[in-house]
C-alpha cells in the first residue's frame, strides 16, 4: 500500500525588506521576525524613527527589540505612536493602566495551556481587529514559553492558483464563543495571574474575508485562524469543516514561521493583519509575566471589493 505524499508547494521568499537609517534591522528567520536594534523605546523617539520602526513591522511583520525597560505609562506612550489603542474586551487591564493587559501565568499553574497557546490573530472576533500587538517580557522561564508567528502573506501566496482563487471569493465567519464564552469561565479562573470576564457577548459572529488585503502594503494574506473562525459564510458546518480544518494546518506550517526565545526586557512588535501567532505553554513549574499593549486596525478588506 502506498501513502500519497502531500504535494510540496514551494514557500516564496519573504520580501527583502528597505534599508533603514536610524536603526538595524536584523532577521532571524526566512519568513518573517527581525530584531531591530540601536534604540531606547523609553525615549521620545522622533518621527523617522517612528516611521522607520513602522516600516520594519511592515516588512517583517514581527519585529523584537531587546534589553528595554518599558513601565506600563511608557509602553502606552510607544503603543501610541502607532495608532489608537485597540479595545481589549473580557480581559481586566492592569491596575491604573486602562490600555495594559498583563499575560502572566504563575510558577504553581501546571496547565497544559497559557493564555494565547492556540494560533490566532488577535482579537479576529472584532469588527475592526487590531493591527499591532506589543508585547513587553517583564519575567520569563528558564526554559520553554517560546512564542511563534506564521506569516500569512506567504501562507497565501504558497497556495496554487485554484485554491486562491477559490479562497478570495469566501467569508469567515469569527467568534469568542470558544475563548471568552461563560462555558469558559473555569478555565480562566485557573489562571490566578490574570482576570477574564467571560460573557455572552462572546457568543456574537463576525464576517472577514478569508483572504484579507492588507492596509498599507496591499498584499493579500489568508485571515482564518483555529482560535476564533468558526464557519464559512454560505458553508454548511461539515463542508466548512475540511476547508477550515485544511486552512488551519497550511497557513502554520514551519516554513512560514519563526520563533522567539524571550529573554527578560525583550519587546515584540507584531502586525496581526498578516500573521498568526500562539504561545508555547511548556514551562510547568516557572512563572512567565509579560505587559501587551494593542494598536487599533481597520476592518479587514476583501480581495473582490
Ligand atoms: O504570551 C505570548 O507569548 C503571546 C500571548 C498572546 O497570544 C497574545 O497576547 O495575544
């Protein structure tokens, strides 16, 4: 008996990238991630840093920073220079710091999850999900608790001709039913060092176009993911259920992701538009607390306006 294969579709290169002046900017994988170096996000950065920073997201979706000391009032100010904040619903902020979550989960948590563990686009669920999610490591693990992104441009570009043009014409339909629903409750409250308020507010749907074309750089990338996309618009469940199931593992694969080891003062940068990420939950035993802040988006654009 033989196994047929899984037909290997060459990944593209990730863009190249610009040329940058007033900082480094290094990649750490072919896909996506850079570390961007030479700056003190504490400061008051000028404008073509700024713009320089925006453009590195730009070309490498991920960016990380390291060895910075950001108090929560000043990740809101470098949160800021890139847009409004983003609402951050079912999650209590930081005391004080309306627009500061924390991602903490202690030593004695033995889950076999954390908070973000399964691929997702922030906050997918919204009618206008945000752009940028930055995230600031105040105490890692010795070992494990690494996070991943996946980019989804070259998910989608990876796809033959047939199957992109299929997905360009299709809507997904997106929900916290399965994250921040009172079904969920339970599983929150495990989590000592975070408070999530579930409701039935979770339940709502909302409609994306499974490609998105991305706002400022027009490329098309693929906007389902396994956390909150829970149909296809016009699908009965057990048809969307292979297209999504088949979605779901294609836009992960190794080869479109890159992965970060964080150390203590290390930022992430990232641009939900166009990745996907999740958190490795493998550090039993350790605490992992971290501050994010979250940069308003704009509804997700359709291929087929
Ligand atoms: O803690 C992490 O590494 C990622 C957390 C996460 O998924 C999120 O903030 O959306």
């Amino acid at each position: 008996m033989s196994v047929a294969a899984e037909p290997l579709i060459p990944i593209p290169a990730a863009s190249r990238g610009h040329d940058y002046r007033r900082v480094t900017v290094a990649p750490i994988a072919g896909a996506c991630g850079a570390v961007v170096g030479g700056i003190d996000l504490a400061t008051d950065l000028d404008d073509a840093v700024i713009a320089e920073i925006r453009r590195a997201v730009l070309d490498h979706q991920v960016v990380f920073f390291r060895g910075q000391r950001l108090a929560p009032e000043q990740q809101v100010a470098f949160s800021r220079r890139f847009g409004p904040f983003s609402p951050v619903p079912f999650i209590e902020p930081v005391a004080g710091h309306p627009e500061v979550i924390a991602v903490v989960r202690e030593a004695e948590e033995s889950q076999e999850f954390t908070f973000g563990s399964l691929w997702h686009s922030d906050f997918s669920f919204l009618p206008q999900p945000p752009f940028g999610s930055i995230l600031h490591a105040l105490e890692v693990p010795p070992y494990g608790g690494d996070t991943l992104w996946a980019n989804q441009v070259l998910a989608f570009r990876s796809l033959s001709p047939g199957m992109q043009a299929m997905l360009e014409g299709l809507t997904g339909i997106h929900s916290a039913v399965n994250a921040y629903s009172p079904k969920m409750q339970p599983i929150h409250d495990a989590f000592s060092g975070m408070t999530v308020r579930t409701d039935d507010g979770a339940n709502a749907v909302q409609q994306h176009p499974v490609v998105r074309v991305h706002a400022e750089t027009g490329r098309k990338a693929l906007f389902v993911n396994v956390q909150y996309t829970i149909g296809l618009d016009g699908f009965a469940p057990h048809e969307a259920k292979p297209v999504l199931d088949f979605l779901f593992a294609h836009s992960v694969r190794p080869e479109l992701a890159c992965r970060w080891r964080w150390e203590v003062g290390d930022v992430a940068f990232w641009d939900n538009r166009c990745l996907q990420h999740m958190a490795m939950a493998d550090f039993t035993g350790h605490r992992r607390a971290m501050h994010r802040t979250t940069v308003a988006g704009e509804a997700p654009a359709a291929v087929h306006a």
